[in-house]
C-alpha cells in the first residue's frame, strides 16, 4: 500500500521540459556553447545538474549557475502545470495520502508556481534546492520517519528513479518529462507512467479510479474475461 507520493517538480507537475531546454541551453549560450537540439538535452541532460554543465564549462560553479539559470529561467514563457495533474494531486489528498515534492528547481520560481497552481498547503513536506535527489530523500525520511516501502517516489530523469531505488522507495518514471521512455526503463523503475490514468491506479486502486468498489470490479472483469 502506497502510504507516501513523493514528487519531482519539473517535469512531473511542472509540464516545463522545452522551458527547461530553453533555459540550460541558455546557460550554455552565455559561454560561447552553441544551442544543441532539443533531443540531444533530452539525452544528455542529467541530475545532479553540475554533471551535466560541467562537462562543457568545467569551471562553473554552483552558485554561479544557480544565478545564471534563474536569470535565463525568467526570459522564457511561463509553464504550466501538467494537464489534470492538479486534480489528481488533490484526489490523493482527499484520500489521505500523504504528499510531497522534492526538487532541484530554486524556491524563486518553484513556490511561485505553486502558489499559482493552487498547490500551496496540499504538501506534506517539501525540499527545494535538492542537488542530489538520494541524500535529500535521506533527509526527508530522517525528518518526518517516513516508511520507505510504502512510498513512491515519481520523477522524470534516471538520476530519481536510482536514488528512489538506493533509499528503498517504490519508483515510477512518467514519459511527459526529460528522459524518454527507453532511457527510463534502462534503470527498472517499479512503474512507467504514460498517462495519469496509471499514476492513479498505481496509488489509489483500480477499482476507485473507476469508481466502483472491489467486489463489482471482479464481476466486471470476469464477464470481460480480463
């Protein structure tokens, strides 16, 4: 039983991957670094972030791309949240589960965008600024003594789904973000998420997410022959 959804931010909820392009290619652009097609990011582009840039700027530092990101961050459209995934995120609190995001993105922007999703007040805990997506889901189980078996931890680049799995979470990679879906599977997340149908009854159950209880589920199935 899924006790505990944790969440990435962007590319989970944030439906902000071509912003995200926009925005470390931008970066790259401020050191001379031509812009790569958007899907080569897609293969490249990795957690912790300072990997990834400093294969091409290997003198960058973290504060100081932290201060260019969001300054590119801020040139690019404002994104939006990811289709139906706002109602679904309330659905889950509705039924008492547990919820919560950790991410990379700098509160600057994150908490802005929550608050403009409507998201404020629904997390149960929240980690912003996370460089290493393993030593702060560390940190939040030490914090609020969550049970790792009974919680999921939901991102979008390999880097999640590898720290989810070292710290004895449930993991799921959804297919709308950064990674594609190969990429995904080549680390055995738990779960691939193709649409939000999945997350659902992945979390909740089948039989709610239809809307009937268990008993007229089987009957259902049973005369489909499923």
């Amino acid at each position: 039983m899924i006790k505990n959804v944790i969440f990435d931010w962007s590319g989970v909820i944030n439906d902000n991957v071509y912003k995200g392009y926009l925005t470390v290619t931008g970066v790259l652009l401020r050191f001379g670094i031509e812009r790569m097609p958007f899907e080569q990011y897609r293969q490249e582009f990795e957690l912790p972030f300072m990997n990834f840039y400093n294969r091409y700027v290997p003198k960058l530092t973290f504060d100081k791309e932290v201060r260019i990101y969001n300054e590119e961050y801020a040139k690019t459209p404002p994104s939006k949240a990811y289709p139906g995934i706002v109602e679904l995120i309330k659905k889950f609190k509705s039924k008492r589960i547990a919820l919560g995001v950790l991410s990379s993105d700098s509160d600057e922007h994150l908490l802005v965008e929550m608050e403009r999703y409507k998201l404020n007040n629904v997390f149960n805990y929240i980690m912003i600024g996370i460089h290493d997506k393993e030593e702060g889901l560390r940190l939040m189980v030490k914090e609020n003594n969550l049970d790792c078996g009974g919680s999921l931890f939901v991102g979008d680049m390999l880097h999640e789904i590898e720290a989810g799995k070292k710290v004895g979470f449930k993991t799921a990679g959804v297919t709308w973000g950064v990674h594609t879906e190969n990429k995904l599977k080549s680390v055995k997340p738990d779960f691939i998420f193709h649409n939000l149908y999945e997350l659902e009854k992945a979390v909740i159950g089948e039989y709610e997410v239809l809307g009937m209880d268990r008993e007229k589920l089987e009957k259902v199935q049973k005369v489909l022959n499923l």
